[in-house]
C-alpha cells in the first residue's frame, strides 16, 4: 500500500498543480461586438435651397430599434441630396462607421428601396475603385427625388461583398437593414 | 497450455472468431468456434476412452468496457485504417446505427441512434470529454490517429461513466504500451484528391530493459492541411482546415501496480464555407432559393474569416495498484483546456478579434474499484466495479454573448456487478449523481456581476441479462435509466448566434432529461453467416430542443428567426443490423442497415433533424497471397440514404413584411445512393511492412445533400474522392 500512497499523493500534488482554480468566471466581461451599427442617420438638403434640410435618425439598432426620430418629412416635387451615416455608440467615443465603410467602398453597396406606394425615386452619386467592369456605385451619397404627396417606408440596406461586388444587390449579405418612415407632402 | 488443474488464461485477444482446438495427449480434441468478444466462461469436456472427463476454463480479460451488457460496437485494426485521415465523427459512421450532424466537410459530430452532443459522452483515452460539445458546429476536439480501438456503446449507459450519456458513450482508446525493449513506431500518410489533402501522422514508442523494466514511453503527432472541397461541380469557398495535433505517454507498470502520465493538444483552425454566411433571414431564403452558390471560385489553401480557431489539452495522470485478493484499484485525474474562438466575417471595421471566445477548463477525478471475480461453488462468476467520478469545470467567455460564464460541480458514485453462470450473464447496475451549477452574468447598467444558481440530484440503474441459445447464438437484452442535467447553454443561451441564422434564447426553468432505454440484441456467428440485429425504443421525458418562436427578432442586420429551448416526452425507436454472408471463401457481402424512427409525443409531430434510414451494402473479395503482396482485397460498396420523410413540416408566412416560418428552413433533401471502392495490400518495403488503402467515395460523382449537413440549404455535398493510405510500422528491437 505504501507505494500507492505515494503515487496517489504524487498525482493529487500534479493534479493540484496544474488545476488550481482561479475562479477567472467570477470576473463577467461586457457584450462587445466588433461591428455593432446602433445609429443611421439620413441627412437630406434641397438642391434648389440649401437652407431646406432634413434629417432622421435610428438609435439602438443593435438591440430594440427607437424609430422616434426616425421620420423623413419632405417636400413633394423636390431634388435632394441624401447622405448616410452609420455610428457604432458601444464604443467611447463613437465609431464613425460611414468612415470605415468609405475606406473599404470597393466591397460596400448600400440599396435604398421605397416603398411601391412612395413617390420617391432615388440615384446613387458616388462610385468606387473596383477596376473593369466597375466602377460600381457606393450609396453614401445619392439623389432623391420627390413626387406627388404620399408615405411609406424607404428601405435601407447595406450590403457586403467583398470579392464579389458587382453592382447589384444579389452578392454578399446584409451589415444593415432597417427602414426610414417617409413623409411627403 | 493448461496448468495442472486444466484451466488456462488467453489475454490480450483481438476482436472477432476463433478457432479453438482443445487437445490433450490420449483423448480425442474438440474443436470450438469462439466469438470475442462474447464469451466469458467456456467449459469444454473433452471425452476419452471412457476414462474421464476433463474441465477446461477458458477465462480471457476483456476490458471494462467490453464487459458491459450494453449493445456496443467496435472499431478497430483493419477497419479503422480504413478511415484513417477522417475527422472521428467522420470515421465513427462505419459502424451500424451511427450518423453524424455536419457542418461543412470538415466539422462532424457523432449522432448516436439519433442524439448527439452532450448527450453522447466521450471518453478520450478514459477521460471524459469536456469541450463546447453543446453547439451543432463544435465538433469533437480529439486526434482519430490517437486511437487503435474506437468502442460505440449504444443505448443509455451513464451507470459506469457518468450522467448526460443518455444517448450512448464512445470510447477512445490508445494502442497498448509496448512491453518489449526497444524502440517502434508507426508512420500513417493519407492523401485525398478532394480537398487535395494530406496528412502525415506518426507514432515512437518504446520501452527500458533491465532497471528501468516497466518503463516505458510514447509520441505522437498529427498534421493534416485540406483546401477547398469540391462538390460534383463547383469548389465550396472557404472550407480549408487544418489540424496540428500532438500527444505524450509515459507509462510505469510494475507486477502489481503501475502509474501514468499522459498530456495531448488538439489544435485546429477549420474555415467555414462562405456561401452559407448570411446576414439575416432574407439573405438566408436568397441562398436556399439558388440552385447553387454565387461565388464560385477555383481551389485554395486560403482559409480566411468566418472560421474557427479551436485547441483542446488534456493532461491525465492514472494510478493503479492491483491484487491477487482485492482486485484493481485505479485512480485518474485530468485537466481539460477547451479555448475556442469563432470569426465572423468583419465588414467595415478590420477587427482582428473575435466575435466569439469560450474558454473551459475542467478538472476530472476519477476512482474506480474493480474487484477480482469470485467463483462461488456451483461454477458461477461474480465481477464488478464500483467507483466515484468529480468534476469541476469553469467557463470564461468574452466578446459576444451566447452563453454565460459558470462554475459547475458534479459528483457520481457508482455500482456495477455481475454473475455469470454457464449460458447467462447478468448486470445490474445503480448510480447517484449530483450536479451544481453556477452562471455569472453582468449587469451592465450597473456593471455589477449577479449569478444564479442551479442544482440536481438523480439516481439510475441499469438491469441486464444474456443468454447463450447456442454456442453461437446469444440473445442479450439491456434495460438502463439515465439522465441530464440541462446545461448552460439550455438554461442561459442568449445571443444572435450567426451562424446559425438564429437568435437562440435559454430557458432557467428547464427540467433535466431522463431517458428509459430498452435494448434486445441478437448476435449470431455461423460458418458462412453471421449476424448482429438490435433492437431499440429510449424515451426520453423532458427532452430539450430548440422551438421556433413565432416572432422573428429584428436586429441591425436585418430579420432573424428565434428559437426558445423547450421540453418535449421524445420516443427514438429503431434497428440496427449487421449481415455478413461468405459466398464463397473469398468472396464476401456485407450489409449494414440503421432504420430509426424519431416522435414527438408532446406536439404529437416529428421531430428536427433526426438521421433518415439507411443501408450500406459491400462486396469484399480477399486473396492470401497475390504475388509478392498479402492481404490484398478489393470491394465494392453502395451506400442508399433514404429521404427523411418524418420531419417536420416547412411552412412559411409573411406578416408585417417579415417572414415567419416554423418547422425548418428547407424539406428534408431527396435520396441518394453512392458508389464506393477500395483494395488494400501488404508489402515489405526496406524490411518492414507496409499496408496500402486505396479508397474512392462517390465514385459516380453524383450531386446530394445530406438532411444532417447544416449547409444543405447552401451547396451539394462532398463530389468524388480518392484517398491513398500509407501506413508503416516501424520495429528496432533492442
């Protein structure tokens, strides 16, 4: 029995060792994630009276979205420049989003889609570097036009596609989909 | 040859049908047909010229395991080099009854009679495995090339090796230590077309002489590197993997006790398909909705974002001492490091972190008492063991939130015996558990840390019985409970888990799992047939599952279905069937056949991917010798994977613009039938001998999916394959 003693002592001092239990669980690390969008904002000016401008804002869009500011209210009839920007607010200071997307345009395509019954009609203006048979569009900055009084959604998508943009949707997946109420009277 | 009183022992015997011939100078021989293993006590009466009547014992030693009662199967020697360079998921289908739920080629988990992750335990070189076996894309972290012997048990078997095994258990066991001094190994080379894989894997060992008698020492190590698989007509981007793997033995065995350390790393970095990347649900049905995937590209060994980066160390140390009076008495303890980190893809901001990281270490204590079997005067047997298992496991999480982080303590205190006596055997088996567990979670409002605290306690038994018909006929028949505690992840899950395109939510109020297995198996070995035939029925009272929720979650990136783990009473009933008919001498025809029927009594539907029927049938032919080579065989073999037509039903609806589905994301995939081939020789090389396999799967090339193969909603499954298998073994004798 004596030499089983020592083995077992051996093994529980090796055990012991290289077990020790430091309790590292008790330590809760936050929620982080690289690529959290929480705030899309849409800022719009009248190309005939840049005085006129509109804006909107989602918050929150990583967890329960808050679309109380998210409203476009604009004028029928008009031409708009539109420009996007996406903020991630988990991080100090926030993260200029649009910034990161603009240095990677070549595999980034945003797709707004207004509802059927929403007179609006939009064309995006900035292009990438994607060589032959590019450049394709980007999306941060786009034209809108407005019709005939009505409302409804204006879909917002960002795509990625990285090796694959091609200047349609199809490619990739979705970084952001989300929607802006539209209002034009 | 017998001792004085006639009995004598054979140990160490492999698996599979002897001939015995009992023989003694002036009476006539008897010749007996034995099937290992199967057999426990033989008496055999060997007649004379009417003078007297001789009893002879045959004892062997089988291992614990194969001891048991329970249904099992094995793989090993020439059937397992047969699978060599596969995952150990992978490998583990070769035997009748199993499956396994895949995500992509290179990550495989084994579905044993249709359960799978922690409800399948396993025990790697007689630990019991601890990684993050919760999620359907973790696959087992372990080297198949570390094992010479893979042991399915089948049915619910946590009597012996602890709770949660409510599915069945899956041994691992290393080849025996050398015993002679001198120094061996053995070098394993695997090559495949698809994928352009390779893997080398190699084994030195040795053992002392003189003083150091008893001593002795092994190394092992694996690489292996694939790229791109292919399907009949495209590669599928991203599913490069690798796998760097390297394990450490030392051994003391003295006449009657012996020590042991062992340290194994498992380290694997597995790329996952892009095509099956998806952002939200509305990109999830544009990927079903193509026939194929948009991006196409030629073969690479890139492996870049969304992948996995996994590594698993295991340090063990075991100590036994054993006595002619007392039996054996063994004592292991182990610890467990399970780190793993999950890639998503990154769009804009260059992250080079993770969006997932697990880190689990678990401590494992283990003492076993195997008494010596005892002969009481009517000529029956009584063997045992009785035993107590600890753990302690903690778990660290960072980044993203799926699980939390937790301490958990479970202990277990075992008994096992068992009688045999002429044609029977019987088992019987009790074990109490006790299981605590502890999850912290962060408030971060407040950044203050709050737990919550679980614990269960269940006791189970196990009744079996076996009954020799004939010397070649024996009916076993297995009753067993079993349980599970739910697990952290049942409990507390609570994230967008990406890529499974589903925001899973944990339930704290979930019962444990309790199982109520029924087995009844037949084995038959004649001169020209044999037969194994099981027979199945475990029901399961709280079995968990995730349910779809009616109301998808909506998050930055769009729509995503949600599921909540729910409990549901679960009958899985079925039969597994091995035949093999000899034609002739040479010629042989194999057929394996696994029909599983899966219910669910609550809903009173189907059940989620549970593995549909299906028969693998084989035509081996064998010559001793051809030319300058042994062992040479060639086969043929048709595996048919019916459709699973017990599912259940899809359906999908739009309300408020999103969709809604319930049931799954596509119907189960159609049939399919592939053709395979394999010859296989010895040569001596150098004057050593060499073994070569040369497989093909798929030999048709014929486009399918697998219902159990998560990225059927994206691409066809694996095209044709032709691997080549080199394995030498190397000897120096001092």
């Amino acid at each position: 029995m004596q030499i089983f003693k020592k083995s077992v002592l051996l093994l529980v001092a090796v055990g012991s060792l290289l077990g020790a239990c430091k309790k590292d669980e008790e330590n809760v690390a936050p929620t982080d994630d690289n690529e959290a969008i929480t705030t899309a904002t849409l800022r719009l000016t009248s190309t005939t009276n840049p005085a006129d401008t509109v804006s909107a804002t989602i918050e929150n869009l990583n967890t329960q979205a808050n679309f109380s500011r998210a409203t476009l209210n604009l004028k029928a009839n008009t031409t708009y420049s539109a420009v996007i920007q996406l903020w991630d607010k988990t991080q100090t200071p926030a993260l200029d989003a649009t910034a990161e997307i603009r240095e990677k345009a070549n595999e980034h395509l945003f797709v707004y889609t207004p509802a059927s019954g929403l007179n609006l009609r939009v064309n995006l203006t900035d292009q990438d570097t994607n060589p032959a048979p590019g450049p394709y569009p980007i999306g941060l900055s786009a034209t809108m036009t407005t019709g005939a009084a009505s409302s409804g959604d204006l879909n917002v998508v960002l795509r990625h596609q990285p090796g694959a943009k091609n200047g349609t949707a199809q490619p990739g997946t979705s970084d952001l989909d989300t929607r802006f109420p539209v209002v034009i009277k | 040859m017998t001792d004085s009183l006639g009995r004598y022992h054979l140990t160490e015997l492999c698996a599979g049908v002897y001939t015995v011939e009992y023989r003694y100078i002036g009476y006539n021989s008897t010749v007996l047909r034995v099937r290992i293993p199967n057999e426990a006590v033989r008496s055999v009466i060997l007649t004379t010229n009417d003078i007297n009547l001789a009893t002879v014992e045959v004892t062997e030693h089988r291992s614990e395991a194969q001891q048991l009662l329970q249904t099992q199967t094995e793989l090993s020697g020439a059937a397992l080099d047969q699978t060599r360079g596969q995952s150990l998921g992978e490998s583990l289908k070769a035997v009748t009854g199993m499956y396994s739920v895949q995500t992509g080629p290179s990550i495989s988990k084994p579905v044993i009679h249709g359960l799978y992750s922690n409800r399948i335990l396993i025990l790697n070189n007689g630990v019991r495995q601890e990684d993050q076996q919760w999620g359907n894309e973790h696959a087992p972290e372990i080297d198949q090339f570390v094992a010479s012997r893979l042991t399915v048990i089948k049915g619910a078997a946590s009597i012996r090796y602890g709770s949660d095994a409510i599915g069945g258990v899956i041994l691992v066991e290393p080849r025996a230590m050398p015993t002679r001094p001198g120094i061996g190994g053995e070098v394993n080379l695997v090559g495949a077309t698809n994928g352009r894989m390779g893997v080398a894997s190699g084994i030195l060992e040795g053992a002392f002489s003189k003083k150091l008698t008893g001593l002795s020492w092994r190394v092992q190590g694996t690489l292996k590197r694939s790229g791109y698989v292919k399907t009949p007509h495209y590669y599928l981007e991203n599913t490069s993997y690798r796998e760097r793997n390297f394990s450490a033995d030392l051994h003391y065995d003295h006449r009657n006790w012996g020590a042991e350390v062992f340290f194994s790393r498992f380290d694997t970095r597995i790329g996952l398909f892009t095509g099956a990347q998806v952002g939200s649900l509305s990109d999830l049905y544009a990927a079903i909705s193509r026939p194929e995937p948009l991006s196409q590209p030629g073969f690479s060994y890139a492996l870049n974002r969304p992948y996995q980066q996994v590594s698993h160390d295991l340090l063990k140390g075991r100590a036994y001492l054993r006595s002619d009076r007392w039996g054996t008495l063994t004592l292991t303890v182990a610890r467990q490091q399970n780190n793993r980190e999950e890639y998503d893809y990154v769009a804009f901001s260059g992250s080079l972190n993770p969006e997932l990281y697990l880190k689990l270490v678990t401590q494992t204590a283990d003492l076993v008492w195997e008494h010596r079997t005892r002969t009481n005067r009517k000529g029956g047997a009584f063997s045992g063991s009785m035993g107590f298992n600890g753990l302690t496991q903690g778990n660290v999480r960072r980044y993203l939130f799926l699980i939390p982080n937790y301490r958990n303590y479970a202990g277990g205190l075992f008994a096992i015996e068992r009688y045999t006596h002429n044609r029977w055997t019987v088992e019987g088996g009790i074990r109490y558990d006790y299981r605590w567990l502890r999850a912290y979670f962060l408030n971060e409002a407040t950044n203050k840390t709050y737990f919550t605290t679980h614990h269960w306690r269940n006791a189970n038994g196990s009744l079996g019985a076996s009954y020799e018909l004939r010397d070649n006929l024996t009916l076993t028949a297995n009753l067993s409970t079993a349980w599970r505690a739910s697990n952290v992840a049942d409990l507390y899950s609570n994230g967008l888990h990406q890529s499974a395109v589903a925001y899973e939510r944990g339930n704290p109020a979930l019962r444990p799992e309790q199982a109520y297995n029924g087995n009844l198996a037949l084995a038959y070995t004649g001169k020209r047939f044999s037969a194994e035939l099981g027979i199945y029925n475990n029901l399961i009272n709280n079995y968990i599952y995730l349910k779809p929720d009616s109301v998808p979650v909506i998050r930055q990136r769009g729509a995503f279905p949600s599921y909540t783990y729910n409990q549901v009473r679960a009958t899985f009933r079925g039969i597994d069937a091995t035949l093999t008919y000899n034609l002739t001498e040479r010629l042989s025809l194999t057929s394996k056949t696994s029909l599983l029927y899966a219910y669910d009594h609550t809903n009173g539907g189907f059940l989620v991917y549970i593995p549909p029927n299906r028969t693998d049938n084989s035509l081996r032919y064998t010559w001793n010798r051809l030319g300058g080579l042994s062992n040479v065989y060639a086969s043929v073999s048709g595996l048919y994977v019916a459709r699973q037509k017990r599912a259940p039903a899809v359906t999908r609806r739009e309300e408020n613009g999103v969709v809604i589905f319930t049931g799954d994301f596509a119907p189960p995939p159609p049939a399919y039938l592939l053709l395979g081939a394999e010859a296989g020789f010895s040569c001596r090389v150098a004057g050593q001998p060499l073994s070569v396999i040369v497989t093909g799967s798929n030999l048709a090339n014929v486009a399918y999916r697998d219902y159990l193969n998560r990225f059927r909603y994206y691409a066809d499954d694996l095209g044709r394959n032709i691997s080549l298998k080199l394995k030498m073994p190397l000897n120096r004798a001092e």
